[in-house]
C-alpha cells in the first residue's frame, strides 16, 4: 500500500506535535519522532511510505497538495491539533478529493474527541486511531477488517464505530524513527547544538499530572522503557544516517524516572565511547536522585531540561504533581551547576489558585537559580486532561472554539481565567517574567561569557533574534471570532 504520513503546516513556524501546539515563543521547531516511529513501522512491513513535512518547511497547502498528487496515497494518515483541527480536516479533505485516497487521523485530539473530529469532517475522515497508533496504523494498512483492528474508530452506514482500546505495547519491538525522510537542519532551536535529533527511550509515565496529555491520552501510566542496548543501538543509528548531527535530545519526559534506565543507559554510552563522538540532553524531573548526575556528566550530558515548573509548594498539589518542592528543586539545580551541566529551566504560570503574588513567586524563583535560559509558558489545558476538565466545569475555561486556543498570530493563548487572575494578566505575566530573566546585566553577561565556539554563537544570536521577533515582532490582537452556532458547516464545539 502506498501511504502518505502528512504533518500539515498551519501559519509560519507552528510547532505541531510539541506539548503546547503553537508557534513556540523561542521560534524552535520539533522533531515528529513518533510520526516517524510509526513510518518505520510501515516500512517494515512493506508499504511505500512518504513523509511530508510542511509543518517545520512552512510549505502552502497548495505546496504540499503537488507533493501529494504526485505520490497518489492509498491511505493518508494525518497528525492533528486542537487548534488546527478546522486546518487539518481541510487539508485532508483537500487531499482526498485529489486523490481518492482514505484518510486516518492520529494524535491527541482527536483521541479526546473523536466524535466530534468526525462531526467536523462529514466524509473527510475515514478513521480515527486513537492513543499508541504504531500497531493499528500497520493493520490497517495491511488491509485487516476494520471491525477487527483495535485502537480504530471508523465511521459505517451513517454511524460512528468505536473499537476497543489496544493494550500498551513492547516499546523494544518498535524500529528506530525513519530519520532518512527529514533533514535535521529543518529543526531549529537556540538551546540545541546544531543540527540535532531527538530521541524517544520510553513510553507512558508513573506520575498522574492533571495537566499532561501524553499520559491520560496516548501512551499510559505504566512506564515503559525501552533497554539501555537499544537505546544507545538508537545513538548509533542516528549518527549513521546523519552523521552530520553533534547533539542527541532525550525528549522522553520521564527519561530519569528509573534510575536503573538512567544508569544502564549512561554506562552503556560509555562502554562503547560513544560520550567521545557526540554529546546528548534530556528531560528532567527536580526529584532525580542527585548522585546519578555525576555518571550521566562522564556519560557525555550537556544539558538539562529541568521541570522547575512553579515557585511555590502549593501549586505542585494543584496539579497532582507528586514528589517534589521548592526546596527540591533549589538543591537539584545547585547540584547541576556544581557538575557543570547547562540547565534549561521549564516555568509554568496559572495553577489552580494562582495569583498576582504567586505568579510573581515562580518568576523570583527562576531568576534565583543558576540558570543558562528558561522557558515560561501558561499552564496547558487540552481536551481529554483532569486540568481540562475541571476548568470546563467550573467555568475557568475561556474558549468555547477549538479555533480560541491560539492568538491570531498562532502564538500561545492562556486559557484559563481565575476570578482572582486573568487570563490576559497570565500571559502578561509570561511575558514580564521572560523580560525579568534574561534583560538582568548578569544574565546578559552569562550568556555572552558562555560562548566558547561559532556553534555557541549561532545558538546565541538566533535564540536573540527569536526573543525579539516574539516580543518586537508580532501584532497583538483579538482572536478569531467563533463561528455562528447555527451554521451547519461548523457546529458548535462545547454545549
């Protein structure tokens, strides 16, 4: 079967399969590493597979419908958004009608509302695979009765069919990604040395934010993670198909969540001096045992992803995330400063209870540590998530359109609207504690001393320009207008 796996763009720079879909305030761009998982998957079996990435290329819709003619897919399986679904279900049904192939959605959303992804689309969509797609995506290309494939919803005769759900699978049966179909210089980011790919070593997450996708919707809360050998087998088969690359991101949010994995995975990188030939970064949590620190430094660790999130006690309970304080992290990132490691630090304002004097706490908080750079975001809220639907029902949600998760612009938009804390005072704290961190002169001066090669200045300079851009660049305005809830061509999304 021929199959096209299609990553629709949707305006300039729209990050379609990070945690927060939008156009990143950093102006990085994310690798779709499942997406490619799932077009090895493919592979493997026989298919004839392409993959168009019009996202991360900025490609028209008009570019990537040539593309797509040319290839004429049997099936087309497209990664949807909350805020693109309207987009993407044109895109595909753009697609099909050039064509005539049959169309699968895959991805958060529509695992969260697949009957009203199929509402939306009349008879653009053929099927929905929901949550871990990479098995019910290769049966159905194999040609297996729907009826029989599980993870499929499907419509027949009229009526939506919802199998049942498929069990999380072996994450070691799973190929490497199909790295060969992208280039890695499509993927820009300031804080990564350049160019880069990233790497998924597990699946599914043992902690119950009320916040998170990937978890309440995707991959589970049983963590599983692949073996240290095939992990570091997945290092080596990067720099074969792209030896070009001088970093590995470990974009697996509970990368440290077993120290076991963490250890094996750092030894076995060593026994095969691979921390000689290439340099790599991860995801982590404040509460990782600090003494694993010092093996992943000789393991080749560059730099830290660190989940700070919030600079009070009482918002870690908020949102369910269990296991860590303030204290914790002030230790876990004096630690890593000791050791030597670049430290990005993750912030998030507008958790349940949030206010003036606690969203100013966080940023106190971010610029009291030893911190390279930050990122500070609104607190997300996606259909299928506890925090979603504990906004909705009492009223702290703000968007009554899938269209309102976004600004005009594609920019970040705070959902979520306290009576003591707006959502606009949200985003204006956003952007004061951007301001605050790194407009400090010991900032400035921290970034500039750390520049040792032309690798650290082109990260430095572009990581400028998209500061910039974000904040001298873009146009602040309303958002789109929903539209009317009598139109028949779009229904109304919340009742």
């Amino acid at each position: 079967m021929k199959v096209a796996i299609f990553n629709p763009s949707f305006g300039e720079n729209f990050v379609r399969v990070a945690r927060w879909a939008a156009k990143s305030r950093g102006r990085v761009q994310r690798h779709p590493e499942y997406l490619l998982i799932a077009a090895q998957v493919l592979i493997d079996a026989g298919h004839d597979v392409q993959f168009v990435e019009a996202a991360a290329r900025n490609f028209t819709p008009e570019e990537s419908y040539d593309i797509l003619r040319q290839f004429k897919p049997d099936l087309l399986v497209l990664h949807a958004t909350t805020p693109s679904i309207y987009n993407d279900i044109e895109q595909a049904r753009a697609v099909k009608e050039q064509t005539s192939c049959r169309v699968a959605f895959v991805g958060q959303h529509v695992t969260a509302e697949p009957d009203n992804t199929f509402e939306l689309s009349g008879n653009a969509i053929d099927y929905i695979l929901k949550g871990e797609y990479d098995e019910t995506l290769r049966d159905l290309a194999a040609g297996i009765n729907p009826a029989a494939i599980t993870g499929l919803s499907y419509q027949q005769a009229g009526r939506i069919v919802h199998n049942p759900g498929r069990p999380p699978m072996d994450v070691d049966t799973l190929p490497f990604p199909a790295w060969h179909l992208i280039k890695p210089e499509w993927y820009p980011d300031a804080g990564k040395k350049f160019p880069f790919l990233t790497l998924i070593s597990g699946r599914g997450c043992n902690n119950a934010c009320t916040f998170c996708r990937d978890p309440q919707l995707m991959y589970g809360y049983r963590l599983r993670m692949r073996s240290p050998e095939k992990v570091v087998d997945e290092m080596e088969h990067d720099l074969s198909v792209h030896p070009e690359i001088r970093e590995i991101m470990f974009e697996t949010d509970t990368f440290a969540a077993s120290r076991e994995h963490v250890e094996g995975v750092c030894r076995e990188i060593i026994r095969r001096k691979l921390n000689k030939k290439i340099c790599w970064s991860c995801n982590m949590r404040i509460n990782t045992p600090l003494d694993i620190l010092p093996l992943m430094k000789s393991a080749g660790c560059r730099m830290l992803m660190v989940g700070f999130e919030f600079g009070y006690d009482e918002a870690f309970r908020a949102v369910r995330k269990g296991g860590v304080s303030v204290s914790m992290a002030r230790q876990f990132a004096q630690r890593a400063h000791e050791l030597g490691f670049i430290i990005h630090g993750c912030f998030m304002i507008g958790a349940p209870g949030e206010t003036r004097a606690s969203a100013q706490e966080t940023i106190d908080m971010a610029k009291s540590l030893p911190l390279d750079t930050v990122q500070i975001t609104g607190i997300a809220t996606y259909p299928g998530t506890t925090m979603y639907q504990w906004a909705k029902e009492n009223g702290y949600l703000i968007a009554r359109d899938w269209r309102e998760w976004l600004t005009a612009e594609k920019e970040q938009r705070t959902l979520l609207s306290y009576p003591q804390l707006s959502n606009k005072e949200i985003d204006a704290f956003i952007d004061k504690g951007l301001k605050q961190f790194y407009l400090r002169p010991a900032q400035i001066w921290r970034m500039l001393v750390s520049i040792r090669s032309a690798g650290d200045l082109w990260r430095k300079v572009y990581g400028l320009g998209a500061f910039l851009n974000y904040f001298f660049g873009k146009i602040r305005s309303r958002p789109p207008r929903s539209p009317k809830a009598s139109s028949p061509s779009n229904p109304p999304i919340f009742i």
